[in-house]
C-alpha cells in the first residue's frame, strides 16, 4: 500500500495532502489558487496518482507560501509512500510537447535532492499567478521527495503552455519512475543496495 498523508501548519499555511502512487489518476485538489489546483490536477491525471491537497495560505499576501508549502507537503508524501524504494524503476525522462512548447524532464528517485530548472517564461504572470513560482514548487517538491530532478523547456512562446509542459512532463517522469519493475520488484535499485537518505 504506498499511499501517504502529511498535515503541514505553520503561521503562514495549513496544508493536508494524501496519495496514492498506485492510483488512478483521481484528484481533489483545493489551494485557493486557482492555476496551482489546475496544474494538480494535471499531474494527478498524467502520473496516475491519486491525489487530494487542501490548502489554506496568505493568500493576502500572495501565493508564495501555499504554492511552496504544497510542494513541500507533496514531496514530503512522496517520500513517505515510497518509503524503502524497493521494486521502483527509480529513472525516467520525456520530451513533452505542448503546443508550441516542447519541455524535457528527467527524474532519479535517488535519495539525493537536487534540482535543475531551466525555463524562460515571456510573461510575469499567468493570470494572477506568479510564473517564478513554478520553479519554487518543483524546488520544493525535489527536495523533499529526496529526488533529483532536472525540468528544462526547451523552446515556448506561451506561459501557460510552458508551465503545463513542465507539469505534465513531471507527472510523466513521476509515474514511470515510481512504478514496480516487475523483474526486480524485491530489490532497491542501487548497488549500495539502499536509497534511505
């Protein structure tokens, strides 16, 4: 059962997630941020994980908090449902297009967390949202997942598009790299024979 919950309250945010890495693709996803609970929803649909979030934020302030805060809750369930790692693919990449946007992402659930973003958005927002805040929830997210993660677009003219290619190929790399290789489904994925951070 790799499923997990985390409740996350700080002086800035109440934050409850739960999944399920073995879904299918359901969601139930409310931030108060109405382009963050699209982009979830997105993930939960294409990685195939179940997911609920509920957020309550700054928003008065802005969408920082609760967008990183969810990322961190997100990462920190990840981790939890994976828990010994045993069986997984561990990598995964893809190019994901999206319209004229073309993204490559690439993922190693490796117990080392690390980052790398490189995306250009023309605009400053996309709607009311932030667009320099897609890269501090896919920061959040990495490290606390214990992952290494590289997410780059490779060319876009669209904000939107290149946020949702981003998203998408996350959710793509996630659910190949977090599924059960059914020849190696008693043995963690490494030559140090563990993941554990």
């Amino acid at each position: 059962m790799r499923r997990a919950e985390i409740r996350r309250e700080t002086g800035e945010t109440k934050i409850e997630v739960a999944l399920d890495l073995d879904g299918t693709g359901r969601s139930d996803i409310a931030t108060g941020i109405g382009f963050l609970d699209h982009m979830l929803t997105l993930l939960a649909r294409h990685s195939m994980i179940d997911l609920l979030v509920r957020a309550e934020g700054d928003l008065h302030v802005d969408d920082h908090h609760t967008t990183e805060d969810v990322g961190i809750a997100m990462g920190q369930a990840i981790a939890m449902a994976l828990d010994d790692k045993k069986g997984i693919t561990r990598y995964a990449d893809c190019l994901m297009p999206m319209d004229e946007t073309l993204c490559r992402l690439a993922l190693d659930i490796s117990g080392r967390s690390f980052l790398v973003f490189k995306a250009e958005f023309p605009s400053e927002k996309i709607g009311t949202f932030d667009v320099e805040l897609v890269r501090e929830f896919f920061q959040a997210l990495a490290s606390n997942a214990h992952v290494t993660l590289h997410a780059e677009c490779l060319y876009g003219l669209n904000s939107h598009h290149i946020a949702e290619g981003l998203f998408k190929g996350l959710a793509r790399v996630l659910r190949k790299a977090v599924e059960i290789d059914q020849r190696a489904a008693d043995r963690v994925p490494s030559t140090k024979g563990t993941l554990s951070i």
